[in-house]
C-alpha cells in the first residue's frame, strides 16, 4: 500500500528534528456549492533541522515516531526566503 504524500507549509520549527506543517486543501461545498479551504496541521520528522518557517515541504506517512509525530519531511520543495 502507498504512503501517503502531502504538500505544506512550514509553520513552527521550534523543536528539534520536528516541523509543524500547514496542509491546504480545497473542496466545494456539498450544499452551498462554493470552494472552501480547510486546514490541518501535521507534526513531521526532520532529522537533520533542515526546514524553515515558510517552505513549501512535501511530508509522507511513516509508522509512529513518537505521541504526535506520523509523518516525516520527504524534501523542501521551494524556499520563500532565499537570497
């Protein structure tokens, strides 16, 4: 069975080796028939404190890492920061 991949954005890297990532997504609603967005935060693995607030990061099921953590950085996919 496929791990389930998401696309974020970093929101809190406070923690070491762990990022809070923002996930988006959009579905129209059943009675209304207007697009709405609804948020969720995940808590990511990142062993090597690579991401920062701000990055766009894809994150991807892994077995439990710790009470909250379930998912883990797969890679940075754009910086809102760079120089």
């Amino acid at each position: 069975m496929p791990k389930r991949v998401l696309q974020g954005t970093v929101v809190s890297d406070a923690n070491d080796k762990t990022i809070v990532v923002r996930v988006e997504r959009r579905f129209t609603h059943p009675l209304l028939k207007k697009t709405v967005r609804r948020s969720k935060k995940y808590h990511a693995h990142d062993e090597n404190n690579v991401a920062k607030v701000g990055q766009t990061v894809w994150i991807e099921e892994t077995a439990p890492i710790s009470k909250n953590k379930r998912w883990a950085l797969v890679q940075e996919a754009s910086s809102s920061q760079s120089a």
